[in-house]
C-alpha cells in the first residue's frame, strides 16, 4: 500500500512542479507533456483534490503510512496539496479579473450602456452548478448540425452549426469558431465546446468549422478556407437562421492566431480570388492563447523557436526566400488604426504559447487600434483551459458574450438598426407600410 501512496505523492510533487514553474525558464521536459499534466492540476484541482484526499484516508485506514517510506509520501503529499489549494483559488479569480478586463476597456459602466433587454441575457455571477460536471455540454435550448459542407474539400471544408431551437425572424448574430492544433491537427467538434453552447442559449449561432492542415498544404491555405467558411456564413448562413450583418470570430491557440488574421486581412482579394466580391469582414475578434509575433518583431527571442516550428511544416519557404508571406502571417505586422475590436485571453502558465508574446501584442495593439482591445490575463490557466467547464472557464465564456453583447450593439447604434426583435419587427412593418 505505501507504493500506492508514493506513487501517488511523486505524481502530485511532479503536477505542482508543472504548475508554478517559470515558463520563461528552458524547458526539462516537452511542452506537451507539461500541458497535459498541468492541465489536470489547474483546471480540475477542484475535483482532484478531494479525491486525492479520499485516496489518502483509504489507504491510510488500510496501513500505507506504517512504513518509513508510506509516511514520507504521506508528508509529501499533504505539503503537495497547499499548492493545489492555491490552484483552486487562482481559478475563482477569474470572475473578478475578467471583470476589471472589460471595464477597463470598454468603460467602468459599460452595462449600465446597454437597452435593457440585452443587459438582462448577459450574467457575471458563477454558480457551482455550472461547473459540477466538467464535460457536459447539452443544453436544451440549443441544436446541433453537423458536417455542412462549405467548400468542395469533404471533412476538411465542413461546418457544424449550434444555433438557439427557437430563432427569431430578423435571424441571429454570428460567432464563427476556429479550431487549434498548431495548424497540423484538430477538429471543429474538439474545442470550446462550453462557449458554443452557451452563446447559442444566449440567442447566437455559432458555427465551427474543419479547414486544410499542414503539412499537406501550407499558409495561406488555413486562412483562406476560414475566409471560404466566412463566405459561407454570408451568402448561405440565412437558410440556418443567420443575420450575417454581424460577425464575430473566436480561436484558441492556432485557431486564436486564424481568428486575429481573420480580423486583420478583411476583404484583401489575394485571400478570396475566387469570390473577390463578397464581404470577409469580422466585427469582433475573440483570441484565446494565440500566437502573434512569428517574426520576433517584439520578442525577438521567439523568433528561432517560431521559424524552427513553422519553416517547412506550415510556411513552406523561409523568412529570407518569402518575407512578404512571413509578415502576412504574423498578426504583429499588420497592426494598424481601423482592425475589430479585439479581446486577448492569455493563461499565465501556458506551455505552448507565451504570455510575454500576448502582453506585448496587446501593449502594440492597443496603442494604434481605434476599437477597444480587451487583455485579460489568468493567473494559474493553461494552455487550453477552456475545453471543459471549471471555476475559472464559466466567468471567462461569461466575459466573452457581454463583450460580444457590447460589441453588438455598438454596431447596430452605428448603423442605426434596432437592438431587439420588436423594435426590427416595427421598422420593418414601417417599411412595408410606406
């Protein structure tokens, strides 16, 4: 029994170790790794911490700690289970930083802003029911369809469709999902699974889409599907129950650094040869642990690791043979005035993107771009922590519809539409009659 308990004191030792390391430090083991078992510690400390405590008490009941060698794990463990205590509370204070987030860009009273219908769709408060099962998805109020294809690729041009049962006539504004994987893997039905459920309960149709992966092409392909699916959206989204006058888009990790591009290279024809034409602006631009500097334009210390990475896998020619690619690419070079509102969501101990290369694209962003530009920043998060429902998760997806929810109206209000149903439904009579 005293194995038991070491081994599970020297798991538990090696998950605190992953969590408060430096990330900035040289790496003892793969990103990958790092993330995987972090990920247990950080996201799911909340659950994993009782059970471990469970565990203990049995095996201690049983004789583990009889032993030199059950006694000292015993020790250990206990010591391991301060720092996963403070884990749990790194998680619960994502509700306050993801307030002060918004607040600091988009106004003190940034609610009090919106018509009352909106302000009453949006919640900040968490409850424990929303995270007591982590991996369940279903809501009742919302639907599901699957593999709708989007171009003439087959799975890799295929879209899913979350949308609310009961869809308003003016139809619903759109959040469009762009998956990770470091451009080489992943799928549309993977990631942020929590956030596409709950927007759509909230009155949104979000749609997920599949594009080309390296290494069977390279960029700009994955790019240039996103811009195909957004096509999609507005020329074929109305028959789901699309209003494609309002686009948001949102991606993690690889997907995170698509969604920016997205925002940043809206209606350039070399992207779109094929449909010129068509409209590929985003409203707003949700990025969750993205990559933004492949050039080291303000982090010249990430430029080895990001050509190293890149080179040959997902940008076929170099920064020396093609630096114009290179540059499209990057989202750090094309920073300019009259880009989407934008809302950067960085884990501070991510292992497979830094939090330095979002705090300086942020600080460069916010500087020259008219819209607001929201930065939070999460302490004890990891790569990937928004793949299930945790104490931190809720608040962030929360954060993520009110932004969205202001963005929306601040749209409509510039283009003098109405913010609700009724109000759409009485223009467009006033229309009719005249």
């Amino acid at each position: 029994m005293d194995w038991i308990l070491l081994a599970l004191a020297v798991f538990n030792a090696f998950s605190m170790v992953t969590i408060y390391r430096d990330r900035h430090t040289k790496r003892l083991v793969p990103p990958w790794t790092l993330f995987a078992h972090s990920l247990i510690s950080s996201e799911l400390a909340w659950l994993w911490l009782p059970m471990q405590v469970t565990m203990a008490l049995i095996l201690f009941v049983l004789g583990a700690t009889e032993s030199t060698l059950g006694g000292l794990s015993l020790l250990v463990l206990v010591v391991s289970w301060v720092f996963l205590m403070q884990s749990i509370r790194n998680a619960f204070k994502a509700e306050k930083l993801t307030r002060r987030a918004l607040q600091k860009a988009l106004g003190d009273n940034y609610l009090e802003t919106l018509p009352p219908e909106v302000r009453a769709k949006i919640e900040t408060a968490t409850h424990f029911r929303e995270w007591l099962n982590p991996f369940k998805m279903k809501r009742p109020e919302v639907e599901v369809l699957k593999n709708i294809a989007y171009g003439p690729l087959g799975v890799m041009h295929q879209l899913d469709v979350y949308r609310p049962k009961n869809i308003p006539a003016e139809g619903c504004p759109v959040l469009m999902q762009i998956h990770g994987g470091a451009w080489v893997m992943g799928s549309k039905d993977l990631e942020a699974l929590p956030l596409l459920h709950y927007m759509a309960s909230k009155g949104w149709i979000c749609v997920t889409i599949n594009y080309r992966l390296s290494p069977s092409v390279g960029f700009p392909a994955h790019l240039e599907d996103c811009k195909l699916a957004l096509k999609w959206i507005r020329t074929e989204g109305k028959k789901y129950g699309v209003n494609p006058e309002f686009v948001a888009v949102t991606g993690g990790s690889a997907g995170g650094h698509l969604a920016t591009l997205l925002g940043m290279t809206q209606n350039q024809p070399e992207l779109q040869r094929e449909f010129p034409d068509v409209d590929t602006s985003v409203q707003a631009v949700v990025s969750l642990y993205g990559v933004y500097d492949l050039l080291g334009t303000f982090h010249a210390d990430s430029r080895d690791l990001m050509v190293g990475h890149l080179h040959n896998k997902v940008i076929y020619e170099s920064p020396e043979e093609n630096p114009q690619l290179w540059e499209l690419a990057s989202p750090s070079t094309q920073i300019r005035g009259n880009l989407p509102s934008i809302m950067i969501v960085q884990g501070e101990i991510d292992s497979l993107t830094t939090v330095s290369g979002a705090r300086l694209f942020y600080q460069n962003l916010r500087g020259v771009i008219r819209q607001p530009a929201v930065y939070l920043e999460l302490p004890g998060a990891e790569h990937a922590f928004d793949h299930m429902h945790s104490p931190r998760t809720e608040p962030v997806i929360k954060g993520i519809h009110s932004f969205l929810e202001w963005n929306l109206v601040q749209y409509r209000a510039d283009k003098n539409m109405p913010t609700n149903s009724a109000g759409l439904e009485k223009s467009l009579d006033n229309q009719v009659e005249a």
